[in-house]
C-alpha cells in the first residue's frame, strides 16, 4: 500500500518531467536552422555525425553551462561544436523549479547537406 502512495505522489512530477522534456525538443527543433549555420558551407566538406550534448537549464530557462558527452558523439569540429553551443545558451527554455537546474542530454544529428534533430 505505501509503494502505491508513493507512485501516485510521483505521478505528478513524472507528468511534468515528460511534457518538459516534449518542450524542450521542441524548443530544439525550432532553432534547427540556427544549428545548421553553424555547419561549414563548402561542398567539399564532409563534415558528419552524432554531437551529443549536456547541459543545464536554470531557473529562467537559460542554459548555464554546456559540454560534449565525449563518448557518445563522433562529430569532431570543435569550431562547430562552440557554435552550437553559443546558440544553445541563447534559447530560451521552460524553467527548472525554483532554485534547481536540469540537466539535459541531448544528440544533434549532423551533415552539412541537411540536420536532423
């Protein structure tokens, strides 16, 4: 019986995590062009591949700090990479609770011909 209280205490918070997480990739997806000028333009280049990102989101929904989940991501161009994350820590996303952050991971799907997020 006190593990059903328990869940029915959660259900609430377990509701708000999964339409925040809904919020924020849809947040993403509305800045996909912004991550797309960051990719170079030269046709030559073949600049592909999974970024994936951590980062955190305060109390205002700004992204406090950012960084690339090393083993997770096999795109390598730091210089897209910094991009990115300048763009990242300028969108604005829902709010953290009060005095709290969340912690976001995220993939970016990259290739200069199209993204995918």
């Amino acid at each position: 019986m006190k593990a059903i209280l328990f869940l029915a205490a959660l259900l609430p918070f377990l509701a708000c995590a999964k339409d925040t997480k809904h919020q924020i990739r849809k947040i993403i997806k509305s800045h996909v062009a912004e991550v797309r000028s960051c990719l170079p333009t030269n046709v030559a280049s073949s600049e592909r591949g999974k970024l994936v990102l951590t980062f955190e989101i305060n109390n205002l929904g700004k992204v406090n700090s950012a960084i690339v989940n090393e083993y997770q991501s096999t795109f390598k161009n730091s210089e897209v990479t910094k991009c990115i994350i300048d763009k990242l820590k300028s969108w604005d996303f829902p709010a953290a609770p009060s005095r709290k952050t969340i912690w976001i991971t995220y993939p970016f799907f990259l290739d200069n011909n199209k993204t995918s997020n």
